[in-house]
C-alpha cells in the first residue's frame, strides 16, 4: 500500500529507545535546571532576609528592613518582618518619649524638693529666732514679776512707814495742844 513497513512493537522500543533516552534526558535536565533557578531563587530571598534578621539581633537597630523582592510566602515574610519592625520601632520610640516626659518630671520634683528643702530650712531658722526672742521676752518678765514683788513689798513698807509717821505727828501734834 504505502510503502509502510511493518514492525513489531519491541522492535520499534528498540530502534527508537536512544532518541526516547536522550528526549528523557533533556527533559529531566531541563526539569533540574529549571528546579535549581527556583530552589537559588527561594534561598536568595531566604538569605537575604536572615541577614537581615541577624544584622537587627546583632545591632539592635530597628531603622533595617528586608528587601521585598518576590510576591511568593518568602516576600510576604519580609513584609510582615518589615511591619514588626516598624511597630518595634514605634514601641521603642513610644517608651523614650514617656523616659524622657518622666525625666523632666523627676527633674522638676528634684527642683521643687530643693526649694521646699530651702523653705524649711529659712522657716527652721526664723522658729529659732522666735524661740530664742520668747526665751528673752520670758526672762525680761520674770524679771519684771520680780520686781514687781520687790516694788510691792517697798511700797507696803512706805505705806506702812507713812502710817508710822503720820500717827506720830498726830501724836506729837495732840501733844502739843
């Protein structure tokens, strides 16, 4: 008919078995080239992002972020990596700002401190003075209440004296008459 030749099936896995070895090859050659671009591809963007990682433990520093280079989960992991460090960084920049309003705060304690220390001291010294001006106020009237007595007591003598006196010249005078 055509001129088709006609050969049993393992005969023809024979004759073509080289040229099917080498398709198979290439194929699983290109499948491992192609599985290697992507396994090299995934592990940059890993690596890239633990470098990243360990540069923010090592340093503290919250001002790193990972390079988002992909939009696969390795991608989505440095965008929530960069979002945890900006929420760090707002913490951290929250906490020295109520440091600091509280620094202030304790300074101004310390200053008010200082001067109700000075008023307390000024007033201390001002009671010593009082107290020192009552002590002489009370020694002046004591002294004044002992010479009262004494200036009573001579007074009574004089009244008694001039009594004294008076009844002699009353007798003298009514001896005389």
């Amino acid at each position: 008919l055509l001129g088709v030749e006609r050969q049993g099936y393992f005969a023809l896995l024979l004759d073509r078995a080289p040229l099917y070895a080498v398709v198979v090859l290439v194929l699983m050659l290109g499948v491992l080239a192609v599985s290697q671009l992507l396994i090299s591809f995934i592990t940059r963007n890993l690596l890239a992002l633990r470098d990243v990682m360990l540069t923010v433990q090592d340093t503290g520093d919250l001002t790193l972020r990972a390079p988002v280079a992909s939009r696969d989960e390795v991608g989505a992991m440095a965008q929530t990596f960069n979002a945890m460090q900006s929420a760090q960084q707002d913490v951290v920049g929250t906490v020295r700002q109520a440091a600091s309003q509280l620094e202030q705060g304790t300074d101004e304690m310390a200053r008010l401190m200082s001067s109700v220390k000075d008023g307390m001291v000024t007033q201390q010294s001002e009671t010593d003075m009082v107290a020192a001006a009552v002590n002489e106020m009370s020694a002046t009237v004591q002294d004044i209440a002992g010479n009262s007595a004494v200036t009573r007591d001579q007074s009574t003598q004089a009244d008694a004296l001039a009594r004294e006196g008076r009844d002699q010249v009353l007798r003298v005078s009514q001896t005389i008459t």
